[in-house]
C-alpha cells in the first residue's frame, strides 16, 4: 500500500457524490448520542483513489433522505449490515468466501473505507457496499421495518470503558430492537468483543431482548470464536494484551 501522505479531511477532499461527505445527515434528523467518533487518520494515496473511483458506483451515504432498494443495490442477494468494519481487511474476507451475501458496511472512517472499496476491486468482490455515516439513522430511516436484513455484525466496536460513557455503547436495548425490527425470521445479530464489563452488558441486553433468543446451546457466549468470522485487526490487537474475545450469536424469532 502506498505511504501515507498528507491530505485534506474529507470536508473538501471530495465533492458530494464524488466521495464521502463529514457529516451527510447533517440536522436534517433528530440528533442522538452517537456511539462513534470520527478518526483522523491520514488517507493514503491508494486508498483515495480508490474512494474517487469506486464511490460513485459502490458508495452510500446515510443521509436518512430515501429508503434503500436493498434487492437493486445486491441483484437480490439476501443482505448482512455490519455496523463498524475497520479497515476493511475482515469484511473483504467474509464477502470473499459467501460471494452469495451481499455486505452492507458502514462506518465513519474515510481511511477504511477507501481500504474496503481497494479490496473489493482487488479481489473482484461485487457483494460489497460501503455506507458512510451513522448506522442506527441507516436502520431507522433508510430500511422499511421488516425482513430485510439476513444479519447485522456488530465486531469490537468502541467498549467506551468510562462510565460516564457507557450511555454511548451501540448494543443498548434500543439498537438491538431497531435492529432486530429490520431483520428476517432467524436471521443472525452477530456481535464480538474483547472488552469483558461490555461483554457481560451485551449477554445482558440481548438475552432481554423479546426479538432474539440466544443461538448458543445453553446460552452465555460461544465456546470460542464463531465460524466465519475472520480474525480482526482489533481482535489481534486484544489478545496481544491478553484480552479475552467473546461471541454473541442471537437469532431473531419468528
């Protein structure tokens, strides 16, 4: 991959349509806490040109302005949102090895996502696409309430360890009920940490969810690391600091 170099951020490095935009719901919709902040990672060369020339085609802002056609973006494919994918390297590997699934990957960071899009060029993946913005704005206004997603992944997001920013943690009880009103009969909520409080909260909010009923025999966490799920940049990054990763496969009833 080509080095870093310095770059504009993203508020002018790209013009609307041509790449993503900092903020594309603007105050258009009600604001909430975001379980995000933005990174200021440098954008290399590489991956900017793969944003310029692969945004119009394979990118998706979440601006709330419009419903999404999830059967025209995919050719009909059954369709998986993960909410926060990095760099990407672990979503291109999924997409690779289910050509069947199409991935609806969203995220805030420019860097992963002209990472993302470099990959799915490179190794001709066409189940990709890369949503740019808030992913519970995305559920909310952007998918019609019903079966529409085959899964959501939600892998290492940010454990906000304080407590005074726990509020901000994206599995509370209302994400995961947005969540589950979007997805199929059986279809999976996916989620991985390697925070230990966070995984005990999200084991704590899912099993109440009245949505899903906990895919493991016997309940609790999976034995080790759930089929299919490539090992992630954060995950490596965990067990290096003898972190212990948990898996929480919770299937939505009928």
């Amino acid at each position: 991959m080509a080095p870093a170099v310095p770059q504009p951020r993203a508020a002018t490095m790209f013009a609307p349509g041509a790449g993503p935009q900092p903020d594309p719901a603007g105050d258009r919709h009600q604001r909430r806490i975001r379980s995000f902040q933005p990174r200021r990672s440098r954008v290399t060369q590489a991956q900017r040109q793969a944003l310029e020339r692969l945004w119009p085609r394979w990118g998706i802002e979440i601006d709330g302005l419009s419903r999404l056609d999830l059967r025209a973006l995919f050719s009909g494919r059954p369709v998986v949102l993960e909410v926060g994918f990095g760099m990407g390297e672990a979503t291109a590997e999924m997409a690779a090895a289910d050509p069947d699934t199409g991935i609806l990957a969203a995220d805030v960071h420019t860097p992963g996502q002209g990472n993302l899009l470099r990959l799915a060029e490179e190794r001709g993946l066409d189940n990709v696409r890369v949503a740019n913005g808030d992913a519970v704005l995305l559920l909310r206004e952007m998918l019609a309430p019903g079966p529409a997603l085959a899964g959501v992944r939600v892998f290492f997001p940010d454990p906000w360890p304080k407590s005074r920013h726990h509020k901000r943690r994206i599995i509370q009880p209302e994400f995961v009920e947005l969540a589950a009103s979007r997805m199929a009969p059986g279809a999976l909520l996916h989620c991985a940490t390697d925070w230990e409080p966070y995984a005990e909260r999200m084991l704590e909010v899912l099993t109440a969810s009245p949505s899903l009923r906990n895919a493991v025999p016997g309940g609790g966490f999976a034995a080790a690391r759930a089929a299919g799920r490539p090992a992630t940049r954060f995950e490596r990054q965990g067990l290096a600091k003898g972190h212990v990763v948990h898996d929480l496969l919770f299937r939505r009833l009928p």
